[in-house]
C-alpha cells in the first residue's frame, strides 16, 4: 500500500522541507511546485510518495522541522507504475512487529465506523432475522450470511481502540453502540421465538426432532427445531464457552494485526470467526419459545432457558476475548495514548487557509497556525489532512528567513 504525502508550506520554509524529505530513505518521486496567492503570499508545495507503513514516522520528521507551519495532506494511491525504495526492515526476513499504519490513519478507519446510524441498525436486524432463520432450519450457509452482514465487531474493535488510545468519547460511544447492538439482536431473537412458539402446533415432540427428520410429522414446520446442530452448539456443555473463548483469542489477535497493517480482508475472517451476532440472537430464540414450550428440552435433555444462558455466556466470552487479545496486540505494535494525543496536538484533521496564517504572522516571515479554517476547493477522496495547532518558539522565525532563497 502506497499514500502520495503532500505538504505546503510557507516559501521561507522550502528549502527545509525539501532537505527533511530528500533524508527520509523510503520517500521518492519528489516533487516542489510554487505558488503565489492572490494576495501575494507565496506558498511551496511538496509531493512525495511512502509506503503506509512509513506514513508516521513521515509525519514525525516533518513535524520537527515545520512545527505549527505547514499542512500535510495524506492520500491512497491505488494503482502506480513506479517502484518504492525497500522497506526499512530488509535486513530481516521478516517485518517488525512494529510497523504499521500511521496511528492518526488508523484512528480516522476505527472512529469513522462506530457511530449508530440507520444503515447500520437496518444491518443489525437484518442480520438477526437471518440469523433466526439459519439457527432453527439448522443452515450453516445462512449462518454465514449473517455473519457477513453484522457489523457488531466494529463497535467492539471501537471500544478497544478507544481504550488504547485513551479516547474517551470513542470508547463510550463504541461501548453504548455495543450495548445497543447486543439488545437488538437478543430482541430480534425474542421476537421470533415468541411469535413462533405461537404459530406452530402446540407439540413439544415435534419440536425436539431434528430438522427434516424423516420420523417427523410437522408439515411445513418440518425444517425448524430447538435440536438442530446451531443452536446445540451454542448451548450446553461448558467445552462449547471453552472452544468459543479460544477462538475469539486468536480472533482478537488478528483483527489488531489486520487493521494495523492494512489487511481489511483479516477483518471480515474474524467477525466470521468470532460470531458474535448468533449467540445472542440463539438466546433470544431459546427465551422466547420457552414461554410456550416451558418444559421442553433439547435431545441432549437441557432446558431451552438453559441453551439460552450458555449462548449469552459465549456472547460475553468472545466480547471479552476479543478485547484483552486485541488490547494486548495493539500495545506490542507500539500504540498508546500519548502517542496519539500528541499527534492530535500538532496535526488536527481540517484544511488550512494559508493566506489567513500568513496574515496572522506577517511580520515574522513564517506562517502562524490560525483556527479560521477555510475550505481551499473540494478536498480528494480519502484525504487525512492534519493541520499543527502549537505555536514555535520566537527563534523559529529567525530560523525561516535565513532558509529563505534557493534551495
């Protein structure tokens, strides 16, 4: 994966960009333009192109030298002829456990997808009913399929992101999402239940037998039953919560490393794994045909309350997994809070008017950083842009008028 970096800066500022950007090993295809405002204000803009992987530690020598003077725009580069300089990790096999994506970029993917809204609800619920459906007939490819559309793992992934990174609102938002999430599902399932346990014929018998049975004599309720493979693996004996939990370890593992490194197909194999949603909606089921078929008992002979409360607990187990592993991983690939604070400090996400920055510090011969944020023309698709909020000491200013010239 590639990001074509762009960075304008005040034209006192040029030569030191340039020379920051020529030292960085994995940059290429530089390249710096003049521009000149119509007030008059000159301004040089620099491309240049990095792998995702080298985007922080980019941001990181730029703001060094630019400090609160300059912007620096991030964009994807989908498709490009050109070779990239090898990675910084040749002289090994292997990458370092380290190397990932820039904590900023990650943190717009993660906090981007855990907000509620009615897609996302609307996916939920269909998700549910699909779910019902495939745990009743006893249809793993249905299974699947809600699988596929649930998007419970991104609030859950929100949720610990935000608790590694110490982004308050995030991890809230992300937890009551969750929260909410977990009640449609459990109320779908209830839903279904209830409205099946009135609709059948009132026989206990019929409903045990396994689905499609060739003993049954259910009619067109021949395919639905409480004893079908789903749902008696989602309940009784406790080596079911045990298997659960070790794959959502493994599963909480993987989605840290997919989503650091940019592997989203990772992603969508460990909400499959993990399935989060059909434990809950199982739960939901088994109440609500229990108050109709009270008695009834699967043919490993437990309660439909029963199957209900283990399929909860594999719902818990895998939410809890999933977290600790996920956490864990996050802070072996090297992020925290503090990293990300500061970073939200030096480079906030907004376009800068550099003619009201150049304004606001005329008479320093440097750009000063501004809050009155005007939109420079429509912005491309998927562009990070981070703008530098703290100011530089008295010294930098003496510093750009000696840069000034050719580089």
């Amino acid at each position: 994966m590639r990001r074509l970096v762009v960075v304008s800066v005040h034209d006192g500022l040029r030569c030191a960009a340039t020379e920051t950007i020529l030292a960085l090993p994995w940059a290429s295809s530089l390249e710096v333009q003049s521009a000149s405002r119509g007030d008059g204000v000159g301004l040089a803009r620099l491309a240049f192109k990095v792998r995702a992987t080298h985007v922080g530690a980019t941001l990181k020598a730029l703001k060094e030298v630019l400090g609160a003077k300059g912007t620096v725009d991030v964009m994807d580069v989908r498709v490009s002829t050109e070779a990239l300089p090898p990675s910084r990790s040749t002289r090994t096999c292997c990458r370092s456990i380290a190397d990932r994506l820039s904590t900023l970029e990650i943190h717009e993917s993660i906090s981007s997808a855990s907000h509620l809204h009615s897609d996302h609800v609307s996916c939920v619920v269909l998700a549910s009913f699909i779910a019902s459906i495939g745990l009743l007939s006893d249809g793993s490819s249905v299974v699947l399929a809600a699988f596929f559309i649930s998007p419970l793992m991104t609030m859950l992934l929100g949720l610990t992101w935000g608790c590694c990174v110490s982004d308050g609102p995030l991890a809230r938002r992300s937890l009551r999402n969750l929260v909410v999430d977990a009640v449609l599902c459990f109320a779908i399932g209830l839903l279904v239940g209830g409205v099946l346990g009135q609709s059948m014929p009132h026989d206990p018998v019929a409903l045990v037998t396994p689905p499609n049975s060739e003993d049954d004599n259910k009619g067109v309720w021949s395919p639905l039953s409480v004893s079908s493979s789903e749902i008696l693996n989602r309940g009784p004996p406790a080596s079911n919560i045990v298997l659960a939990a070790c794959v959502a370890a493994f599963s909480g593992i993987a989605v840290a490393l997919g989503h650091t490194g940019g592997m989203l197909s990772v992603f969508a194999g460990v909400a499959l794994s993990t399935s989060l949603l059909p434990p809950l909606v199982n739960a939901g089921l088994m109440v609500g045909l229990a108050a109709t078929y009270p008695r009834v008992k699967t043919t490993r002979g437990d309660r439909l309350v029963k199957v209900a409360y283990y399929s909860a607990a594999i719902y818990l187990v895998n939410i809890i997994a999933v977290f600790l592993f996920c956490y864990v991983t996050l802070r072996l690939k090297r992020v925290g809070g503090r990293t990300l604070r500061a970073a939200q400090r030096d480079f906030s996400m907004t376009t800068t008017s550099m003619t009201e920055a150049a304004a606001d510090d005329e008479g320093d011969g440097g750009v000063a950083p501004t809050r009155g944020d005007v939109v420079l023309g429509e912005p491309p698709q998927q562009v990070l842009e981070y703008r530098a909020l703290e100011e530089d000491s008295d010294s930098d200013s003496d510093s750009d008028s000696d840069n000034e010239g050719v580089c």
